[in-house]
C-alpha cells in the first residue's frame, strides 16, 4: 500500500493527484521526485509512483537543459 494513494473524494488515484502530496510544498515535492531526503519513506510508495516521479524529474532536467540552451549568457544568481 502506498502512503500516497487517496484523493480528496477518498477514492484511490495516482500520486499527482492524492492529497497527501497535493499538501507538500514545492521544495518537498521537488526533493521527493529528485530523491533528496525530506523525511518521506519512499519505501512505501508503488512501483507506479516511483516511475511517475522519476520521469517528473527527467522532464524538469530537460526543461532546465532546453532553457539553457536557449539562453546562452544565463548565469544562476544563488
């Protein structure tokens, strides 16, 4: 069973759309699909979410990638 599995209605549904995840912040959220710890066991989440997760993650990277390449002379400011 997996901790991310209920929607506001109670039904069962994917991780995007449970509650549970839907209450994380963004920087949690973006730690969970980058495999950071942030105290979520994910351990107990299903295969299904994991891949979920792992492919958010991928496309946000290639998003990241696109941008840069697009713009040459960006330079992070943190």
């Amino acid at each position: 069973m997996s901790i991310f599995t209920k929607s506001k209605n109670g039904k069962t549904t994917d991780i995007f759309h449970s509650q549970d995840y839907l209450k994380l912040s963004h920087s949690k959220r973006n730690n969970l699909a980058f495999e950071k710890d942030n105290g979520v066991n994910k351990s107990k989440m299903r295969k299904e979410d994991k891949l979920r997760l792992q492919g958010y993650a991928q496309a946000k990277k290639e998003q990241f990638e696109t941008f840069k390449y697009k713009n040459p002379n960006y330079k992070n400011k943190g």
